[in-house]
C-alpha cells in the first residue's frame, strides 16, 4: 500500500510540474544609511520537462511493482 500511494504522489507531482509554474521573486536593492532603494521583480517559470518526466516514469513504476506485490 505504502509503494502505490507514493506511485500516486510522484505521478500528481510529475503532471503538476508540467503544467503549474512557480513563482520566483528577486529583490535587487541597495541600502545606504536609513535608506534603501530597489526594485523587487516577479517571475513565473516551469520546471524543466525532464522534471516531470521523471517524477511521473518514477510513479507509474512504483504503481506498478506495488501491484505485482499484492
């Protein structure tokens, strides 16, 4: 049981991987004194897709070799 619910969690993290970005924030500021001057920048990207690949191929085997031990 405990190997097909990880199969079930890789495969869920594999696909959303692929489809979902992720937000990364980056914060270029200078601090003089008391005052602080900067910019804060927002991005979205995707993992790379051999990411996900990975994670669901990862998935779908342990799916399967926890259904051969059954």
């Amino acid at each position: 049981m405990n190997i097909r619910l990880l199969g079930v969690v890789l495969v869920i993290l594999g696909v959303l991987s692929l489809v979902i970005p992720i937000p990364q924030r980056e914060d270029h500021s200078v601090k003089i004194g008391n005052a602080q001057i900067g910019v804060q920048t927002e991005s979205r990207q995707k993992l790379p897709p051999g990411v996900g690949i990975v994670l669901v191929t990862g998935g779908v085997l342990a799916l399967v070799m926890g259904s051969r031990k059954s």
